[in-house]
C-alpha cells in the first residue's frame, strides 16, 4: 500500500491512491464474514488463522495426540481435509488416502479446537465465505464495494480462491488479474493454473495486456 501511495506521488491519481486497500485472500473474506454478521455466528470471537509454526507445533501435535497417530500422519489428514475446501471437491485429496474413520476423528477435533482457540487453518475463510455466499447467508448487497478488483499470482489460485474472485465479479467489480502460468509453484496448496490458461473463457469480454516492466531486478 505504501509502495502504491509513492508511485502515484506525481500521477493524476495521487489524491486517491491512499483508498487503494491491499489484502491478502484470506483477510479480505475475514472482513466481507465480519461486516455481514456471519462472523459471530461461527466463532466466539474473531478468529485467528494459524500460521505455519502455529499449525506444525500446536495444532497437527495436538490432533496426533486426540486420534493416537504421529504428528505426520496428523498432518496428512488435515492437508487431506484443506484439499477439500482448496479444490471444492470433496473427492479430490492430493495426499495419501485418508479412512472415514480418521476423518470423522479430524472433524470433531477441528470443531472443537476452532472454538477453544478460535482459530482457523488458512484455506477455511475462503472457504467459509464462499459457501455462505452460495447458501444465501451473505447476500452481494451485503459484501464491501469494490470499484476494482486486482488480484495477482492469479496462477497460484486454487478452485476456491477462483470461485470467490468470480462472486465477488459477480456483484459489479470490474477484475484485472496479473499472473503466468509457467510459474505455479503452488501445487501444496492445489493452486490450478487452468484458472489463468482458460481466463479468457471464464470472462469472455476480457483481454490481455503485456507486462513489459520488472521492479523485482534490474
């Protein structure tokens, strides 16, 4: 945000580039969750997302001592679990094949343990506000305006953050998307390059522009 307020010192825009809000994902369906009241109906209180010390070191230890399986395996089930809230579909699990009865085990502790800590691991708020979204819990009139929606790394994105992108279009923001799909480094967390590959079907009106300059050297 500040970087975006010094380049535009000297533009036409420079009077309104301190509007210009920068998020992450996970932070900007936080906030759409909290201004619809939705928030409070979910968790005790605001909810903290883990991070990955967080997860490693507290939550995959003590979801390993609750279903009396190693930490490893405990992490295997919770990727299992994320892959289904990343991918929307609760057949898709990247990672090695995970029981019913294990699953059930994961989702009476994590049901548990968000609301003792109120806590979320990072795929849940995309999550959440996407389905609450398509259930008619949060109605578009509900979510912030946005006038303009950039979204970069759009190659990273998995099916879910998509889907939220395209709800959030779906109420009047006009997307400008940045991203290549020869760099997708985010297969841990199902990112799905066809998002960008296939944009242009997705948003038929839209078209491309050419980056033709880079800040990350010289």
């Amino acid at each position: 945000a500040e970087r975006i307020v010094v380049f535009c010192a000297n533009q036409p825009c420079a009077q309104t580039s301190t509007q210009v809000q920068v998020s992450t994902m996970h932070s900007l369906a936080l906030r759409i969750l909290r201004s619809a009241a939705v928030l409070s109906t979910l968790y005790p209180d605001d909810p903290l997302v883990l991070d990955d010390w967080e997860t490693k070191n507290i939550y995959d230890l003590e979801l390993a001592a609750d279903l009396g399986c190693s930490p490893g395996r405990a992490a295997e089930i919770r990727q299992a679990h994320d892959a289904q809230w990343q991918t929307l579909n609760p057949q898709s699990i990247a990672q090695s094949a995970i029981t019913q009865m294990e699953m059930q085990g994961f989702n009476a502790f994590h049901s548990t343990r968000r609301n003792l800590y109120c806590c979320v691991l990072p795929g849940e708020m995309v999550h959440e506000c996407v389905a609450r979204i398509q259930q008619g819990a949060i109605q578009l009139v509900q979510i912030p305006p946005i006038e303009h929606l950039i979204v970069d790394e759009y190659q990273d994105l998995n099916a879910c953050d998509q889907e939220f992108v395209q709800l959030l279009v779906s109420n009047g923001a006009t997307l400008f998307v940045a991203g290549d799909d020869d760099q997708s480094i985010y297969s841990f967390r199902h990112a799905n390059p066809a998002g960008i590959v296939q944009f242009t079907n997705t948003y038929p009106a839209a078209t491309t522009h050419t980056l033709t300059d880079c800040f990350r050297c010289t």
